[in-house]
C-alpha cells in the first residue's frame, strides 16, 4: 500500500525544492498586502505608504529566508538531502 502524505510534508517538501519561489511568493504578497492595508489610511502620503510596505515586506522576507535556512538545517541533519544527491554523484570505484 502507498503511504499517503500529509498536507504539511507536501508543502515542506515544495518548500525544499522551490526555496526562492517560496520567498519571492511571501515577498510579493507581503508587499501587496502591506500596500492594500496603508491605502485603507487617509492621513499619510502615499510615499509613507510605500516606505511602509516595503519595510513589512523586508521584515516578512527576512523571516522566510529564517524558515528557508530552518528547512535546509533539518533537511542537513535527518539526511534526506544526501539521499535526494546520492544517486546524482559519481561513485569511485
């Protein structure tokens, strides 16, 4: 029988071979978000608005290269990376 796979190991799993796409993704909603939440104020200038954007975006960015690097270190220790490359690596006999 197949063993079926959780949600959370599929997206970890996506997060693994897709680490920059992941981070671009969460980059670019955070911007989008952060710009829809400050439009929705009528007391700053729309330059304040975007400084602010950007400074949640970096925050957010920051964070997910955090849980980026978290993924790689486990990936390191359990060994599953080295075993996704064994076969890619010549063996000298």
């Amino acid at each position: 029988m197949v063993d079926a796979k959780t949600k959370a190991e599929s997206i970890r799993e996506w997060v693994v071979e897709h680490k920059l796409r992941a981070v671009g993704c969460l980059w670019l909603g955070g911007i989008t978000g952060s710009i829809a939440y400050n439009w929705s104020k009528p007391n700053m200038k729309p330059s304040v608005k975007i400084i602010h954007a950007r400074l949640h975006a970096q925050a957010l960015t920051l964070a997910a290269l955090a849980g980026a690097a978290l993924v790689e270190y486990y990936d390191h220790n359990s060994g599953a990376k080295a075993d996704r490359y064994a076969e890619l690596v010549p063996h000298k006999d």
